[in-house]
C-alpha cells in the first residue's frame, strides 16, 4: 500500500474513528503539543496501520490544529484512547465540538497533505 494510498485509508476512516472511538476523558489538563503528536503517531500507526513516517507526518499536522481547536476534555480523551480503540470505533464518544474540530483539522490536514479524503 502506498503513503498516499495508506493516508487515504486513514483520513477516510480513522478521521471517523478518532472522532467516535473511545474519548473518554479523564482530566488531567492540556497535553503538550509534543506529548498529543506522539500520542496521534501511535495511534495512526498501531491503530489506521500507516507506516512510522506517514504517521508522523500526519501527527505533525493535527497536533497543532488539535491544541488550537478542541477542548481539554476532548484533548486528555485522545491521550487516554488506546489503538483497539480506533480499530473497534469503540467506545464512548466526544463531544459535537470536538468531533467537528477533529473532522476539520483531518480535512485540513489532507488538503495540505494533496490527498482527497475517503477517495
């Protein structure tokens, strides 16, 4: 499968799935930007199956928009998320907010990336 063809896969459906899998929040403040990207790249990888690099393209991407964008509860809910999370779309869900700030900032992130989300 090729990165954009992984990307492709990943914006189509872990766009949905981070959105709606299991964000339950926990507290606990903010996540650093950098702590959120680690976090993001795992998920992408383990989770959506993309290779190491585009992982962390993509996290590089959504972080910053996510801190920007989204609340701290729907930010702590992402770092407590587990990757069976994303492969089930488990769990319970975030807030409309969140969930649409999550969907822009993968749109965003997709347009800058040149790729065409869900295609």
């Amino acid at each position: 499968m090729t990165n954009k063809m992984a990307l492709r896969r990943m914006v189509g459906a872990s766009m949905i799935g981070l959105s709606a899998f299991g964000l339950a929040a926990c507290g606990g403040g903010k996540p650093s930007e950098g702590d959120l990207n680690d976090k993001l790249a795992g998920l992408y990888e383990d989770g959506a199956g993309l290779d190491s690099e585009t992982a962390g393209k993509l996290a590089d991407c959504m972080s910053p928009k996510l801190i920007d964008s989204m609340s701290e509860d729907g930010l702590q809910a992402i770092m407590d998320a587990e990757s069976s999370d994303v492969i089930n779309n488990s769990g319970e869900k975030i807030s409309q907010e969140d969930n649409d700030a999550l969907t822009k900032a993968g749109t965003d992130c997709a347009s800058e990336m040149g790729i065409t989300p869900g295609s």
